[in-house]
C-alpha cells in the first residue's frame, strides 16, 4: 500500500510529482487543473504560511490555503 503526502507534509523548495487530487468536488477538480495543478504535473511548495502555502507550478505562483493542500497528494 502507498501512503502519498500532502502538500502540507511537503518540503519548500523540493519539487514534487502530484500523485493525485482528493476531492469529491468537481468543480474545485476544475479550477486546480485550469491552473495546472492535476495527477503527474510538477509541483513545489515555495513557502508554508500560518494558514495557507504558497505553491509554484508551471513558472506561475499560487497561495492555496491547508485545507485545499490536503487534497493534493504528492
């Protein structure tokens, strides 16, 4: 059985593979992957913050908050 992290168990700086994306949410699937953000993109924590982090994916930068970075799994 494999056990993924999730983007807050992630390390800043190192780059990750995104494994997958927990949501039953079809239209939060939707906005992550219009911002490139779906099973095999690369992705890197730049920064974690109190309540949020701040992620980078293809050369553009996002603030995601814990709650949405527990559904990507790395």
């Amino acid at each position: 059985m494999v056990i993924h992290m999730t983007l807050r168990d992630a390390v800043e700086g190192k780059e990750y593979i995104i494994q997958k994306i927990q949501t039953d949410d079809e239209e939060l699937n939707a906005f992550l992957f219009s911002l490139g953000c779906y099973s095999g993109e690369l992705i890197t924590v730049v920064s974690h913050l109190k309540r949020s982090c701040i992620v980078s994916i293809k050369d553009a930068r996002y603030n995601i908050d814990h709650q949405l970075a527990e559904a990507i799994r790395i």
